[in-house]
C-alpha cells in the first residue's frame, strides 16, 4: 500500500502524542456540566442581591426583629454559592469570612461582609454601626456577580473540590457552630451547603452509572432528613442550633461524611483530576 507523506507525518505524530500518553491521559472536561452549575449560581446571585438590599433596609430602620428576619433571609442564598469559593477568594472573604480567617481577627479593617453583620445585630444589638457594612456588602454582592459571568474563573477539577471540600467542612467544622456563633442558626447554614453541593453534583448524573447517583442521592437526602425536624414549612429560619443535642448533632456528622464519601466515589468514576 502506498503512503502519501501527508499519512506518513500523521502517523508519526499520532504514534509521538500516544507515546508521550498525551492523546489517552486527557481527562474529560466536563465543561457542560460547568455551564450548569455556574448557571444554577448565577441565578442564585441574583436572588442574593435584592435580599442584602432589604437587609439594609431594615437596618435603617432601627427595628431588632426586622433587622434578625432579614438577615436569615438574606443568608441562603451566597451559602450555596460558596460551593465555588475557590473561583472568588476575595468576594468570599468579604462576603463571609469568619474572624479567624482574618490576621487581627474582629477588630482588623478586613474583617467585614455578614458576619460583622450578624454580630453587630445579635450580640451588641447596634444596627447604626452595622449599616456601612450591609453597604459594603452590596458592592461585594455585585462584585460576586462579575465573577459568575465570566466562565474562565470555573474548571470541573475546582469545582469539584469546592464541592468535596464544603461536604467535608459541614461535620469537620461547621458543626462547632462556629458559623453562625451570634444568631445560632447553623443548622440553615448545613441545608443550604448542602443544596448548593448537590445542585453542582445533579448535572454529572448524565454522565454516571446509575448506582453511583443513587448512591449519591441517597447519601444527600440521608444530610437533608438530619435537619427536616428543625424547619417549618414556609419560614427560612431554622431551630437555634444551641437546642440541638450531641445525639442529634452526631447524625448530622455521619450523614455529611456519608455524603462526602459518596461524592468521593463520583469523583473517581469521573476519572476527575485533582486541581491544578
């Protein structure tokens, strides 16, 4: 058979990248599944803006038990989002650092975003002084929104480990109540990580077996069934945290564990590489 030197230089080639594994070492991108869960977030920044706004709002007015309602009300939203965090350092730790992440702790200058917030509210009881920071926030939240549009800041390997990593700091950490130390509404903080994990999850469900997502499903509504006792219907709020015993709280340790370790076996089957 004769071979053209166009064949021969394909050959060639293609024998060169098989050798240095390149062409069968390349692992999926899985880029659909990114612009799915970027456009669940995107949505959800959306919802988040006008809730800080009316958080503002009540801080302007001088009322308490306005100004505690919109801050639960306003919370769900970015706690989902933070799923991502790894694509927007800098609107995270605005938005929603905790003292300890901060070098100065409570008193640096960039210690703000709803945790400066929430303690100004619940603990000193001080809603003036609180108002510049739900400002401040507003432009975070926008800033956040910058971020979203633009589908560079976002690759499945990352995104993926947000998902693992918040699955991972539920019963890790966030169980100490160390999220919500003020307002004790921790357990409002666990369901929506919770949902903003699984809304990144649901779009590789195209893509796995079918045991895999039950798996996955199974552990998820396993987390969601720990908390159903502490919500009512129709309100976002949820039972103070500091009600919930070691028993109970254990169940919400296994469960996120359980549903991490569930994500870990979906991460394998996806032949998902680690972060860059």
């Amino acid at each position: 058979m004769k071979l053209t030197l166009r064949s021969v230089i394909i050959a060639i080639v293609t024998s060169c990248l098989l050798w240095t594994g390149y062409l069968v070492a390349q692992p999926p991108d899985y880029h659909p599944q990114v612009l799915a869960g970027v456009a669940y977030f995107r949505q959800r920044v959306d919802d988040q803006l006008p809730l800080v706004e009316d958080l503002l709002a009540a801080l302007k007015t001088g009322d308490l038990s306005k100004a505690k309602m919109a801050y639960v009300d306003a919370r769900p939203p970015y706690e989902e989002i933070e799923v991502y965090a790894g694509s927007f350092e800098q609107e995270d730790t605005d938005i929603d650092a905790r003292p300890y992440a901060i070098d100065g702790g409570e008193n640096s200058p960039e210690f703000k975003g709803f945790h400066k917030i929430e303690a100004f509210i619940y603990r000193d009881e001080d809603l003036a002084a609180a108002i510049p920071y739900a400002e401040e926030l507003i432009d975070s939240i926008q800033s956040l929104k910058t971020k979203l549009k633009d589908i560079n800041h976002f690759n499945a390997p990352l995104n993926f480990d947000g998902m693992l990593s918040l699955a991972t700091e539920v019963p890790a950490k966030k169980i100490s109540s160390e999220e919500e130390t003020w307002s004790d509404q921790s357990l409002l903080i666990f369901k929506h990580n919770w949902i903003g994990i699984h809304s990144q999850f649901k779009p590789y469900k195209k893509v796995l077996d079918q045991d895999i997502v039950d798996e996955v499903e199974a552990a998820y509504q396993a987390c969601m069934k720990t908390i159903e006792p502490y919500f009512t219907p129709g309100k976002v709020a949820a039972t103070p945290y500091s009600s919930i015993n070691a028993k109970q709280r254990g169940a919400i340790v296994k469960a996120s564990y359980d549903y991490r370790d569930a994500l870990l076996k979906a991460k394998d089957a996806l032949k998902m590489p680690d972060p860059a």
